[in-house]
C-alpha cells in the first residue's frame, strides 16, 4: 500500500475556504479511523480532526466549528473541509491513520491563509 496523497491547498484570505482531498487506496485506509494533521513551521505535528469507518468525528477546540470532515470509502477519499479560515491556520496538511503511521506520511498539501 503507498502513502495517502493530498491536494487542495493553496492561497486564501481570512475568512475563507479549502476544501482538502487525500486520496487513500487500500484496505488499511478503508478500515481504519484517518486523521487530519497538519504542521506548521516551528511547531510540531498536530492532529486536526478523525473520523472513525462510521463516520464519528472528533475535532480540537483550535478548529472545531470550523473544519469538518467526511470519508467516502467508495472512492478511497477523505475529506477536509474548512471553513472561516485564520493566518493561524497556516501549514502543511496531511492525512494518515489514527494513530498515523510513520510510513504512511505522504507530502502533504500547503494552506496558506494570509490576505
């Protein structure tokens, strides 16, 4: 199985939106609970949100609200909508299992909130 790949970042003002994609073939991805994690220059890797092969979601306080996340096994995608985006938003988003493993980081996808 190869890593997930994202896409969907780019450049927006405060206030706007991103939707993210991380396409992730294989059983593993299909049964497990994913996580978004992004990282941002200086700081460590920091989870985002989850979502359980049910479709529980669970978010931290930084984002809640605001981000939201959806998986269609069908296409092997997840997703990561975020809406209301902040300067502090900034970083490269990836997505992985929860808990991720080490070989399954891919190159991520650069957000950039700035106006």
């Amino acid at each position: 199985q190869v890593q997930p790949v994202e896409s969907g970042g780019g450049l927006v003002q405060p206030g706007g939106s991103l939707r993210l994609s991380c396409a992730a073939s294989g059983s593993i991805f299909r049964l497990k609970t994913m996580g978004w994690y992004r990282q941002a220059p200086g700081k460590q890797r920091e989870l985002v949100a989850s979502i359980t092969i049910r479709g529980v979601t669970n978010y931290p306080d930084s984002v809640k609200g605001r981000f939201t996340v959806s998986r269609d096994n069908a296409k092997d995608t997840v997703y990561l909508q975020m809406n209301s985006l902040k300067p502090e938003d900034t970083a490269v988003y990836y997505c992985n299992l929860w808990p991720a493993w080490d070989r399954y980081w891919g190159q991520g996808t650069q957000v950039t909130v700035s106006s």
